[in-house]
C-alpha cells in the first residue's frame, strides 16, 4: 500500500521559514522525504518535520519531492504549495527489485545439456534473495516463448526506477559473419535459428523497459552488435521523452543518463567447470563469492556498480554491450569435456567448445 503524506501544523519562524510537522501513514519503508531539495528524515512513528523558504517557494504553485525508501532507491513525484506548505500527497510506491534467473539444461532440439545451469539460478537467486531483497522469476528449461512470455510480464509491472537483474545459465551461440550473440533455450535447433534468442533484440527491449538499472549476468556468451546498441539508446531516449511529457521532471533533478544496461558475461558458449561433475560452474561459484563479500548494508542504486567492479576485478570478465568476448577474460581453469552423451546428441569436448562445433548453422540477419 502506498504511503500518505499529510501536513498536520505549520508555523512561520520571524526570519521567513515555514516550519510543517507531517504524518506519513504506511511509511515502514520510507527512510527520508526530500523536498525542494533538501532531505528530512522519516520518524520510526512516521513523523517528519520540514521547513521551507518562503521567499523561495513565493509563487510556485508546486514543489519538486523525492521519496527515499530503506532500500536505497528513490522515487519521485510532486506536492502543492499552499501558503508555502505542501499539501497531503500519495507517495509513490516503494521501488521494486527483480531477478529473472534462467537455467537451460535440457534442449529438445540435439544441443547437448548443460547439467548445472538450473542449480546455478538457483543459487545465484537465493543469494540475491536473502541478501539484497531481490524478488526471483526462476525459469527452469524455459522455451523461447516462455522466456518472452516472463519479459512481458515483467514489462508491465515493473516501473522506471525498479532494478532489475536477468541472470543465464545455458548455452549461447555467437555468429562470427554477422556479429550477432544468441541464447539458446529449450526448443532451439542445430539447423535454425528460429527458437534461439537474439542478444540485440534483448538488449532493445531490456532499454525500452526504460529502468533505471538493468544488470545482465549470461555465464555463457552475450553479444550485443553496434547497430543494436545504438537503436537501444535511440529507445532509451525515445522513451525518456515520453516521459516527460506524461509527467514533469522536478526542476531541481538534472536529467539521468537513461536506462542503463549492464552486462557482464563469461565470454564462453556454455558454463565451464574447472572440475568434473562439478555441481557449479566457475562463473557462478565466483559471482556468489562476490555476492557473498557485498555489505548487505549496500545502497540498492549503487548494488549493481559495486557487483559489476568487483566480479569484473576478480574475473576481468566485465564486457560493455557491443564488446567482443575473448579467450582470455574467461577464469583459468580447465576445460573439462563432459560425460558422453545420450545418443543423438553431439559430444563437446575442448576444441569443440572453443570452436562452437557443436553445431554451424549459417545465419542471416534477421532470420
């Protein structure tokens, strides 16, 4: 339930200030309310005294507000002036925070499984979970119709200062001619790309949810080229401007940099192990050891920064969208092949993961 926030007195100091004591009701995750700039924090009992000058409020028929939540996010909004005091005002809702965990391991279509990729999510989602208050979507061998289906379902509740983190475990595909990356999920095929996941066209519609941080963590390959970047920022801005013309920006916020996507990737066409029948993979192991080192006590806006640093200064395994993968960002650590699979599925050992050999469909943009 949203929170109110109502003036309950008012009183005029002798040098021109207007002191207001509010009430905030369902405030339990409200840490500060900021207003005309400057912030006033929030009472255990939902008590917030505020002052203002007159002589700047003099005029202004409303004033710019941001709500600050325990969580370390923030929204913003407006209130009225009246006599220089704001009136009572519904807060915006607390900011969410959402983790899409997707884990492939059994493909219907002759790629070969990737065992842990379902444990890996898992995993990765508790950490997320217990430690930072992240709310988990997990999607167990999900096909490309239900990984579409859980983005459109996450478009549509999901607002422009939630958080998001999309986390992939599975296997990827990266076409050398055309520069495109692919996730690939349950249904894809070794002889067309019809069921694989384009990375440009996520990477778009990841921009086109207009958030103001998206963290993308694929252990396996991510690329994203050139021209899809750019028709991501031309989205983002296209999206900022309907923004704000359907809302006002507080004239005191300088305009944010836009959605931002950040991806960090393993670089490699499926999770490695650096051990046989490994129950993680190397990725994963690594990112919950960083989870595990991030202060609980982290501001929610600085989170994905602080992850994206310290995995990419651990691993050097952070890539910006549009870079290429390379042999040497990924962890040393042996590439084992595994056991041999069931019949009718291709073997994977070294040069055939190295290689991407365990198909070679030729693709077409747009295909």
């Amino acid at each position: 339930m949203r929170a109110v926030m109502r003036t309950a007195s008012t009183s005029i100091t002798s040098d021109g200030f207007n002191i207001a004591e509010a009430r905030l009701t369902n405030a339990e995750q409200v840490a500060a309310v900021e207003i005309g700039g400057q912030n006033f924090p929030v009472g255990a009992d939902g008590r917030l005294t505020y002052f203002l000058n007159r002589s700047e409020t003099s005029g202004a028929s409303r004033l710019p507000v941001r709500v600050i939540y325990s969580n370390g996010l923030s929204a913003d909004t407006w209130m009225p002036v009246v006599d220089g005091v704001g009136g009572a005002i519904a807060l915006p809702r607390a900011p969410k925070q959402v983790a899409l965990m997707i884990g492939n391991s059994q493909y219907t279509g002759g790629v070969a499984p990737v065992t842990s990729a379902p444990g890996d999510a898992a995993l990765v989602s508790n950490a997320l979970a217990t430690r930072f208050g992240f709310q988990p979507r997990v999607l167990k061998n999900p096909s490309k119709a239900e990984m579409a289906a859980a983005l459109d379902c996450i478009s549509r509740e999901l607002g422009a200062n939630d958080q998001l983190v999309v986390y992939y475990a599975g296997r990827s595909y990266v076409d050398q001619a055309s520069g495109q990356g692919y996730w690939l999920p349950r249904d894809a095929g070794t002889t067309s790309a019809r069921n694989w996941v384009s990375n440009d066209v996520l990477y778009c519609q990841l921009n086109q949810l207009g958030l103001r941080n998206t963290l993308v963590l694929s252990d396996s390959a991510f690329r994203v080229s050139t021209s899809a970047r750019t028709l991501g920022v031309q989205a983002a801005r296209a999206q900022r401007g309907n923004q704000a013309r359907n809302q006002a920006r507080p004239r005191n916020r300088p305009a944010d940099a836009g959605p931002a996507v950040s991806v960090v990737t393993s670089g490699t066409n499926a999770p490695l192990h650096a051990i046989r029948d490994d129950s993680h993979s190397v990725f994963t192991w690594r990112l919950t050891s960083v989870l595990a080192g991030v202060e609980n006590t982290t501001p929610a806006i600085d989170l994905f920064r602080v992850i994206r640093e310290r995995l990419a200064g651990a691993n050097r395994l952070a890539l910006r969208p549009g870079d290429q993968p390379r042999a040497q960002s990924v962890p040393p650590a042996p590439i084992v092949a595994p056991r041999q699979p069931a019949s009718g599925q291709p073997a994977l050992g070294q040069q055939a993961f190295n290689q991407q050999a365990f198909f070679q469909p030729r693709l077409t943009v747009g295909q």
